[in-house]
C-alpha cells in the first residue's frame, strides 16, 4: 500500500542538462565560397560524435563518445532523454536534439519519452539583450566559468583521426559546456 501512494505523490522532477558534438558533413566542392552543395556531393553526413550529460543536483557528469562504440552511446544517450522530465542545453531545441533523434531513428528506436525543454539561447534572446548570445560570451558576461578554448576545426580534424589526446581535449571541452550551461541555468 505504501509503495503505491509513493508512486502516487508528487516527485521533484528529474532535470538533465546535455550537450553534444557532432562531425562535420565531408563533401566534395567546386570552390571555398559561397557554394551550394548537393546530395550527390556529400561522401559522409555530420554524426554524433560524443555527448556528455549531468543531472541537476548530482555531481557526476556523463560522456559516451563513439569510440567506446557507436550504439552504446546512442542507447545512453536515448536512456537519459526517456528518463528526463526536463531537458536543459544551448540551443538544444534546433541542434543537439535533432541531431540525437536522427541517431535514434536511423538505430531503429522510437523518440524518448517527451520532455519539457529549457533553451537557454532561446531565453536569452527573449529576455535580454548581450552583444552576443553565444554560451561563451554570456558566461562571461555573467562571471561564470566559460568555455575551453579548442582551437577551432583542428581540433575535430584530429578527433576524427582517432587521436587520444585530441579525444581527451574534446572530452574536456564537452563536459565543460554540460557545466557551464548548468550554472547558467541555476
């Protein structure tokens, strides 16, 4: 009886914050700018790379990369999404989301569970008015930690030759954004 009335009563809800990284699409191309790629250029589409999560009030924070091996970062990955009431990121809605549910689909899942998402781009640009509306430039604004300078593309290059070092740097730079993004929520 007591487990049922457990099962009952209200809960805090479960709040996930997540970030992921993906590959760039590998293409052939006629030049350097302004060119309209077509399908029968692309040699390989963006993949998810990586993704590192945390739930609000733990202190662990997970990352699943596809060289511990492709399905069991997407099962992870789908996991968290189905046990979520509440998912957090940085412009999640448009990119780490549909990115997430394309893997899922392409692995013969069906979507997660639904959750309510908290964009936090999508609140910055509603609500205030910094001089730019990128992770990095608003945690700095705020005095909060920020983000890990990579480099830029050198570092995926390197990623995706398999290199452990580089593999470490982008584990850094994927947990750091899952944490910066929850202070910026909190």
């Amino acid at each position: 009886m007591a487990e049922d009335l457990n099962r009952l009563l209200p809960r805090d809800p479960k709040v996930l914050v997540i970030d992921i990284e993906t590959s760039p699409n590998v293409v052939y191309a006629w030049g350097l700018w302004d060119q309209n790629i077509g399908i029968s250029q692309v040699i390989e589409p963006s993949r998810v790379l990586c993704f590192a999560a945390k739930w609000v009030g733990q202190k662990k924070v997970m990352f699943y990369g596809e060289r511990e091996g492709r399905e069991r970062m997407i099962t992870a990955a789908w996991d968290l999404l189905n046990e979520a009431d509440v998912v957090v990121g940085y412009n999640h809605v448009q990119f780490d989301l549909p990115h997430l549910h394309r893997e899922f689909v392409l692995a013969g899942m069906l979507p997660p569970s639904p959750a309510q998402d908290v964009d936090l781009l999508k609140v910055n640009r509603q609500r205030f008015k910094f001089a730019s509306n990128k992770l990095g430039y608003v945690t700095e604004a705020l005095g909060l930690e920020t983000k890990i300078e990579t480099g830029g593309q050198n570092l995926w290059n390197e990623v995706l030759k398999g290199d452990k070092k580089a593999w470490a740097e982008f584990r850094k730079y994927n947990i750091q954004d899952v944490l910066i993004t929850e202070q910026l929520f909190e």
